[in-house]
C-alpha cells in the first residue's frame, strides 16, 4: 500500500506516486513487480485539503496524520479510517504501507521508520532505506529516522498506527504498550 497527500501541501508526494505509477505500468521492471506483487496506490488522502489550499489540515481543520490511532471515525477522517481498513483487508499478506511526505526544513528523500524490538527487526527497518541510498543520489539516509523516540511522539501517524493495530511490522512481546502509544514525547 502507497499512499500520499494526507499533508496537503507536500506536493512531492504526488511526484513521488505519480514516478511510481509510471515504473509499474510503463517498464519492463514495472510489469515484474506487478507480477510479484498486488499493489494499492492511493494518491491523495486529503482532497478536501488540497482542493481548499490547506497545508497540512482538512475542510475540518484536522491534521488526518494523527487521526488513525486510535480508531479513525468514518464519518470525521473518512480517508484514514479507509486505508486501515484496506490494511486490514490485505493482512496477514500486506507486505509495506509507505506513506509519502515532504518535508519543509529536509534536503532530499529519507524514511521515517517504525522501531524494532531486536537488532534483527531494527536492520529489516533500515534495509529500504539503505537500498534506496544505494540506488539513488537523492536519497539521505543519514536524515532518516528509526527510532523509538519517533515512534512515541507521532502516534497517530499512519506507521505507528498500522503497527500498533498489528496490520504492518508485526510487533512482538515488549513492543510499544498503549501507554507508550498515549504519551507524546516532544
């Protein structure tokens, strides 16, 4: 699952999927991965903030990346309590969720990652992020973010929320408790 726009105004999303779209339906490379995986791209989360010229905020004035944990209501962040279910309709096979931001004071692309438990959950975190630095000069590795620390102050972002529903990144004993997802460490 690929999502982007829940931040009205970071545009580059939008660049980034529409990249994405052109590789799988215009290259050999794309027809391999479609043949390998089932894909879900949804384009633009926030409509309603972007037809408004909002930057980060809906028609109601909410920022929808802290609305998915716990339990969006439908009726107030239809789009986020639609792709949790769409999550969950693809679990236990959903493989990612990459939810694509820009960022107003971060030069280049970077990842911000969900926390592992093990050194071996943390290096699976990292790989993408180490392959994409690998493949592209736009990549900034060293501006990504895996840590705990991160975690906890967002929440209600869209990562954080699949995992803590146990849709994406399967946690384990010790994971982050409710307490830990409740309390926001600026």
């Amino acid at each position: 699952v690929i999502s982007g726009r829940v931040h009205t105004g970071e545009t580059p999303s939008s660049f980034v999927i529409d990249g994405l779209l052109s590789l799988l339906l215009d290259s050999e490379q794309g027809r391999e991965l479609r043949q390998r995986f089932v894909w879900r791209l949804v384009p633009m989360l926030n409509p309603d903030g972007v037809s408004r010229g909002h930057f980060r905020r809906d028609s109601r004035g909410e920022d929808l990346n802290r609305r998915y944990w716990p339990d969006p209501d439908g009726s107030k962040q239809p789009s986020c309590a639609a792709l949790i279910a769409l999550a969950e309709s693809l679990s236990p096979r959903l493989f990612a969720v990459i939810d694509c931001h820009a960022h107003a004071t971060k030069r280049g692309c970077f990842i911000f990652g969900n926390y592992g438990n093990t050194a071996t959950e943390r290096a699976d975190g990292q790989l993408l992020a180490a392959l994409l630095a690998a493949r592209s000069p736009a990549f900034e590795f060293e501006g990504s973010d895996f840590s705990r620390r991160k975690m906890i102050s967002v929440p209600g972002s869209a990562r954080v929320a699949l995992r803590s529903y146990r849709l994406c990144d399967q946690p384990e004993d010790g994971d982050l408790t409710q307490q830990d997802m409740n309390r926001r460490a600026w």
